[in-house]
C-alpha cells in the first residue's frame, strides 16, 4: 500500500511571515563599532613642535571614562602662577575636539580652554584656544 504525504496548508501561509521575520532580524542588527580601538590610535606620548612654546613639546594622551574620550596634562600660568590641569578631549573618527573648559591658575587668572584636532596618517595636529592671545598650534609624531 502506498503512503500519502501529508500536507501542510498552515506551514507554507506562514513561511513568508517567517521569512520577512528573519530578514528584518538580521537587517536590524547593527555592528557596533569599537571605538576603543578607534580612540587607541590618539593614546601614546606625541612629540612635536607648539607655536606657543616657540620649541619641542610632548604630550602624553590618555585614554578617559568612556571610549570616546581622552585626557592630556597641561600646564597653565609660569612661575609660581603655574598650575596644572588635565583637558579632556572628545575623539571621534580621526578628529579630536576640546570642548570649553575652564580653569584658575595659582595666581588667580582664568583660562577658557577650546580647540580641535586631526590625525592624519601618523600626524596628530591640535590648535588650542585660550592658553595666549593666540591659538596654540601643534603638530607632532608619536
């Protein structure tokens, strides 16, 4: 005797429904990007040159609180003035900016510190507002 097969009406309505289900699963995943690794190329001791210092300069980034952000050591004012502060910058891609930060050296004088930056390739460049009359500029290899 020969068996028939069974069929399954229910099944083949809903593989179309099971299907756009799927698709719309897998088009909604998204890969996150690690921006660990994205804020790890900025992090190391970088030496270059400062318009505003007139000679060599280093600065050491670091990475901050979340992967986005960085830190650098600075120090405003001279002489017994002088007093250091740590800026944190903001990097996204290969650019970097210095939200408005606001500090008092030991003699009382209020700085407002602003600025961006690029890496290029293996060139980091900051331009930082409110250490002199004049925006700082630094351009300089790890």
């Amino acid at each position: 005797m020969k068996q028939q097969a069974t069929k399954t009406p229910g099944f083949r309505k809903a593989l179309p429904v099971i299907a756009a289900c799927l698709l719309l699963t897998v088009a909604a995943c998204k890969k996150k990007e690690d921006t660990t690794i994205a804020t790890s190329k900025f992090q190391g001791t970088w030496v270059g040159t400062n318009s505003c210092s007139g000679g060599s300069t280093t600065y050491l980034i670091n990475g901050g609180v979340d992967a986005n952000t960085l830190t650098t050591a600075i120090t405003l004012g001279t002489g017994t003035c002088a007093y250091p502060v740590t800026l944190t910058l903001s990097a996204s891609g290969n650019a970097i900016a210095i939200p408005t930060q606001t500090f008092t050296d030991n003699c009382n004088k209020s700085y407002s510190i602003t600025g961006t930056g690029n890496l290029d390739s293996t060139t980091l460049s900051l331009t930082i507002s409110g250490i002199a009359s004049t925006p700082c500029t630094f351009t300089g290899h790890k």
